[in-house]
C-alpha cells in the first residue's frame, strides 16, 4: 500500500504534506485501508469545505478542498483536528463504497441532499464513536435542514448516529421515509 | 475613561482570533462555486446550497460578533462625544436604546449559534464593523453604522429569515424577524439623525454620505452582497427603503456591490495566475 499527499508546497496556504501524511496513514491503518494506495489530492486553490472521492479497486483518492482541513479561527492555517475528521470522512465513504454495501449508491454528484446528510450522518456518528472530538450539534442540524425540523427527524438522526453497520439500501429507505412523514 | 478606542483594544477573551479586512482580501483562494456549477446552481445562501448547513453556521457567527461591535460602536457614540455641543442628547438616547438592542442581538445570535452546532469564537473574528464605528465625527459614525452596517444587518437578515423559512427552522426565522425589525429601526435612526445634523451643512452631508459609500463598499466582503446571483446575499431593498434608503441610494449599494464583486474576481484571477506560474 502506498499513501501519496499532494501537492508538496503550497501557494495559498500554510498545510503541511508531510503533516497530513502522518495524520491520513494514522487514519487508513485505523479504518482497516492499509491494503490499497491511496491519492490525498489537497485543492488549495478552494476555500470550499467539500471532498471529493474517487474509487477504484486499487486507488482510493481523496481530493479535499482546503477549507475542509483549515483552522476556522486561524484562516489559511491547517488544523489537526479537521484534517483528522476530513481523512476519517472520506475513508469512510470510500471504505463504504468498496466494501460496506453501498455498491449501489449514486454517484457523491448525483445524490440528493436528503441522501448526502444521512450518508454523512451515518459516517460522522462512526467517527465521533471513534473518540474524535466533534460537534453532534452541528450534525443534527445538518439532518433537520435536509428532513425537517421534528422530534421524529431527530429520533431518525439517533438511529442512524448510532449505527455501526448500515447498507445504502437501509440508509436511502430510512432517508425517503423520513421525508414522506414530515412532507 | 478613554474615549475613541482604536480597534486594537476592543476586550476579548482568549476563544476569539481577529483578523483584519485586509487579512481576508489577502486569502487567494477561491469560495465562490467553479464556473461548469453556476449552470445549475447560484452562490446564495439557500438551503439548496450543498454547503449550507456549514455556510449558515459561519455566517451566524459572523452575525454574533458583528453585533458585539455593533453594541461596542453605538456604546462608544454615547460615551465619545460630548452632550449637546457635539451630539444631541436626543441622539445619545437612541444611541443608548440601540447598545441595548444589540445587546440582545448578541444573547440571541448566541443562542443560534449553539442551535446550529457552532461555539463562541470557532471562526475568525473580523473586525471591520468597529473599524467603521471609530470616526470622530458622529456624523460620519451614523453613515458608517447605523446606515452602512445596519444596512447590511438588513441584507443578512433577510437572507437568514428566508433561509430558515426555506428549511422549514422555526427558531431561525422567528429569532431572524425579530432582530430584523430593530435593524429597521436603527437604519431608520441613522438616517433621520443624519439630515437633522447636516440640515444646514450641505459640506458635512456630502462627506457623511461618500464616507458611507466607503463602508458599503467594504461591507461588500469582496462581492458577497450584490444583485448577482454569485454574491451569497442579496440587497433587500424593500425593506431597506422602509428604513428610509431610496430607491437611487439602494442602486448605488448595488453598483458598489457588482464592482466589489468584480474587483475581487479579478484580484483571484490574478493571484490564481501568479500561483501557477
């Protein structure tokens, strides 16, 4: 297995590849992903928060925008924290993919809104079980924005928050179902 | 007491981190959406945005320290000039009135922010808003405050109000409709007091109202209010000739808005160019 973060020197930031390298192996080795290459591909042109995915059988490339592993009260400064929650989402999603039961998931561009936040749900809640410090509040927001703000939207969110083996069939039907309750 | 505090020694705890405008103008990178995305999607703050739980969070954060500065800059009118020669005591009364919304504003934004999964001080503080706050004519202090800042506090709002209707939060909208109304009304306070003021001084009126300008600009963060649909918020106009901005005063935020935007694009494009060389 091979772990490769680019690029090594940055215009716009101050990221450190070697940093994230250490953070990302720490990551893949925990998530059981030392057995396939892995690309971190960093967009530090975007202050965007998003992360791009790509799987293959032998390549897993993770491409986050800078904004996903910046340090919010330090702009342009790289967090360790965040960089550790963004490498943990998307070997998730990737590990998910190849070999969680969501073969049959869209594609990340053709999800709907609903689908990404109880995918996302379903990713964060496993790493929070991880004992990696982050903000539950933030997440259940997330959720309500996407089902609707309810007492049932919240009791969907525990369920999946808790969940540590989930299929995308289980997690798109329970997705539709809370949206046809609060429609 | 001192009087006319410079931005520098405004009181904060260890859990906030300034930063100035021009350290933001100085960030490179691009937070607009790439140009094959704007086909099927805008920059707005919508729910429809996929970043937008993220981005409404941020944005509430920078509504809770925008008004604290707002609650130090109307505190400090009060306090900075003296009663009568410099400034009415009228004026200082609803000086007094607003520091004590704003006060409010910030418990609520507080609130919010908790509500939407974000902490004092998680994102950069930029301290802009007081930077306005500091002239020592209070003439120009209501042109850069209650016309310009609360101006904008008029735009956010709005935009949050909707945002919260759209996604169905009751809180959001209900506490974002609430605040709106003060806004109004210190817009409102701002305007009246400026043509009292100037009534016989056309020279200080012209000044108050270029400075104004000045800080509209400044208050376009670098294009994300305008007309376009590339700016995250939009200029509410109707509410804001309720607090008493024409129609020709609203379409020159807006041009002030469209060059900020502008500007700043080319500014990126630049510095994307030099990066890839």
């Amino acid at each position: 297995m091979t772990l490769t973060v680019t690029p090594d020197t940055y215009n716009f930031v101050a990221f450190d590849t070697a940093y994230t390298a250490r953070i990302a192996e720490h990551m893949a080795t925990q998530l059981g992903l030392d057995d396939i290459d892995i690309l971190i591909a960093i967009n530090e042109n975007s202050a965007l928060t998003r992360i791009d995915i790509d799987v293959t059988d032998s390549l897993i490339t993770i491409a986050p925008h800078s904004g996903a592993m910046e340090d919010t009260r330090r702009p342009r400064q790289q967090s360790e924290l965040n960089t550790t929650i963004t490498m943990a989402r998307g070997m998730l999603r990737a590990r998910d993919r190849l070999r969680g039961g969501f073969a049959d998931a869209p594609a990340d561009t053709e999800l709907s809104l609903p689908q990404a936040a109880v995918w996302d749900t379903y990713i964060m809640g496993r790493i929070a079980h991880m004992d990696i410090e982050l903000n539950k509040q933030a997440w259940i927001y997330n959720f309500r924005n996407r089902h609707g703000f309810s007492d049932a939207v919240d009791a969907v969110f525990e369920q999946v928050w808790n969940t540590a083996n989930a299929t995308w069939a289980e997690l798109s039907a329970l997705s539709a179902n809370t949206l046809s309750v609060t429609a | 007491m001192k009087k006319f505090m410079p931005v520098e020694e405004l009181a904060r705890d260890e859990r906030f981190n300034q930063i100035t405008q021009a350290d933001r103008m100085a960030d490179g990178r691009v937070a607009l959406l790439a140009d094959s995305e704007k086909s099927r999607r805008s920059n707005r703050l919508t729910p429809a945005r996929p970043d937008a739980s993220e981005a409404a969070r941020a944005l509430m954060h920078g509504i809770f320290v925008g008004e604290i500065q707002a609650l130090e800059g109307a505190g400090r009118t009060c306090w900075d000039f003296t009663t009568g020669e410099e400034a009415p005591f009228e004026l200082k009364l609803d000086m007094a009135r607003q520091a004590w919304d704003e006060a409010r504003h910030v418990e609520i934004s507080l609130k919010l922010s908790d509500w939407m999964g974000s902490e004092i001080g998680q994102y950069a503080e930029n301290t802009v808003l007081f930077q306005a706050a500091c002239s020592n004519d209070p003439v120009l202090r209501l042109a850069g405050v209650n016309r310009a800042l609360e101006g904008l506090a008029i735009d956010v709002f709005t935009t949050m109000k909707e945002f919260g209707e759209l996604a169905g939060d009751p809180y959001l909208e209900f506490c974002e409709d609430w605040m709106f109304a003060d806004e109004v009304t210190h817009v409102k306070m701002g305007s009246d007091w400026l043509r009292k003021i100037t009534e016989n001084d056309p020279e200080r009126r012209k000044k108050a109202l270029e400075f104004q300008g000045i800080v509209d600009k400044m208050f376009s963060y670098g294009g994300s209010r305008s007309d376009s649909e590339e700016s995250s918020f939009a200029i509410a106009r109707r509410f804001r000739e309720l607090a008493g901005f024409t129609e020709d005063e609203n379409d020159h935020i807006a041009d002030l808005g469209m060059q900020a935007l502008n500007e700043r694009k080319a500014q990126l494009r630049e510095k994307q160019a030099a990066a890839s060389n």
